[in-house]
C-alpha cells in the first residue's frame, strides 16, 4: 500500500527537489492558534509535517521546543486533542503527510491498541518516537506497521554501520538524520559533514533520508536539501512563533503569520537548491 509520505516523496523525487519538513508542537500557544498554523504550513510549501505530542520531560528536545510544550500543556493540549488537531487538518488537506514525533510515555498511558486505531483513523501517516530504541519493536513499532502507520527512525553522527542496519530494520516512510549530536536548536548543521552522512546511509536504505537539528535559515535549509531527500526544520519557527506571543505568552494578531512567513523563506531556501543544481 502507498502512504501519503511514500506518495509525496515520490512526487518530489519527479520534480527533482527535497522535501520541506517543518516541525511544531501540537496547541503551541493553544489548540485554536495551533491548528490555524498547522493549516497554513503547505500553502508555505511543507511537504510533510510534523506535529509534536506535548510531554513534560521531553529529553532530546532544546530549550525552546521544551517550552512549546509546556505552553501546550498549560493550555490543556493533550494526546487525545492531539489527534482532533490532526482530524480538524484533515478536514480539509487529505494529501499533505502527517507525522506525530514525540516519546513514548503518553502513548502508553493511552494504550498502544487503541492510540494507533485513533491516529489511523484520524489521519496520521507516521510516528517517530525519539525513546524506543530498535530493541524495542515489539512494543510499538511493529504494531504500527502492522496498523497501516510508518514508523521512522533517527541515525546519528554516532550510529555506526553495525548499529545503523538495526535502526533501519523496521524504519519505514523515511530515515530521519540528526545532523549534531546533542539536543535540538543547539548548533548549526555542516552540510559538508551531512553530505557524507547521507551518503553512508543510502548506501543501507532505499528510504529517502531528511535532515534536521541545526538548519534555521534559508541558507541552510537550502544547503541541506542539496545533498539530503528533505531539510527538517523545528526550533527556527518554534521561535518565531514565541517571539510572536503577549507577555503572558498568549497569541497575539501576528503569531500565525510570523512562523508562516519564515515557512515560506524556509521553503524557498529548499527549492532553491534544486534551481542550483539545475
């Protein structure tokens, strides 16, 4: 069966270019304002995105990202509201693919069975879950294949060839490479370095690989998508959305336009890339 994100790379890999992947927390600042910007990414030229699951110790997540969720939380996000955002997406964009990422804490207190009938059911297309290593499967990973969902990994600058054949075992929809070692929006991505990484992954997967940690211009983005399937970018409009809010951390007229204008140069810095190529 063809998913939306097998769909849409194949489409991308047509045109010639990578895809733009953005990334945002689910309620970030509230569901309403949340939903408003989710909706704008494709009109901005996502071409997959990914939605957070808020959780209160989000370990491989920045200062910035962490505070998403937490503004999310205290607006009463939950997984369950999480997956209405992606119905609500749905209602009008059944095309664009749909990536939940987050930890796997929520997901069990929800139960597996039930979360992964809810999210097929609501429209999400993969997950990525940054603490279930590939020794655990059993636990997730092989139910959501099972259930229709892809399931994609993250490889490292440490992951070597040995360990790589393991994450890539069940990985499907796309590898997601994580271009520094540490936390997210804590450095810039080398895309010399990226270059290289992608390189030795395809030389093990058929998957396209995307990019993200460390891209948050469109300098960047466009560096990134010349040597990479897809230039992942998060903190960059996590931040802008903040730098957007009151005092009180409240939307304000400004918030939904303010990620999607730096979407937008984002996306063009991704295009770009291939016009540079050409």
């Amino acid at each position: 069966m063809t998913t939306r994100i097998d769909a849409r790379f194949a489409a991308l890999k047509k045109e010639g270019r990578s895809a733009f992947v953005t990334f945002l927390m689910a309620g970030d600042p509230d569901p309403a304002t949340s939903l408003s910007i989710i909706k704008a990414m494709p009109r901005c030229g996502a071409d997959v995105i990914e939605i957070g699951m808020p959780f209160t110790d989000p370990m491989a997540d920045g200062p910035s990202i962490q505070a998403a969720g937490l503004r999310a939380l205290k607006a009463g996000m939950t997984l369950k509201k999480t997956l209405e955002l992606v119905r609500a997406f749905r209602e009008d964009d059944n095309t664009t693919p749909l990536v939940l990422m987050g930890y796997y804490n929520p997901i069990y207190i929800y139960g597996v069975e039930k979360f992964l009938a809810d999210a097929k059911f609501a429209g999400v297309d993969g997950l990525i879950i940054v603490d279930l290593p590939a020794e655990e499967d059993a636990e997730l990973c092989v139910p959501a294949l099972k259930a229709g969902l892809s399931f994609i990994r993250l490889a490292t600058p440490t992951t070597d060839d040995r360990r790589l054949s393991a994450v890539l075992a069940n990985t499907s929809g796309f590898v997601y490479y994580v271009s520094i070692t540490g936390i997210t929006g804590a450095a810039a991505a080398d895309s010399g370095v990226v270059g290289e990484a992608v390189a030795r992954i395809k030389r093990h997967t058929d998957l396209p690989v995307c990019v993200g940690f460390g891209i948050r211009t469109p300098d960047a983005a466009r560096a990134i998508a010349a040597c990479a399937d897809g230039a992942v970018v998060g903190t960059a409009l996590v931040d802008a959305l903040r730098a957007s809010l009151d005092a009180e951390g409240r939307a304000t007229a400004k918030t939904v336009n303010a990620v999607a204008d730096l979407a937008a140069s984002l996306a063009h810095g991704v295009r770009d890339a291939k016009q540079a190529a050409e």
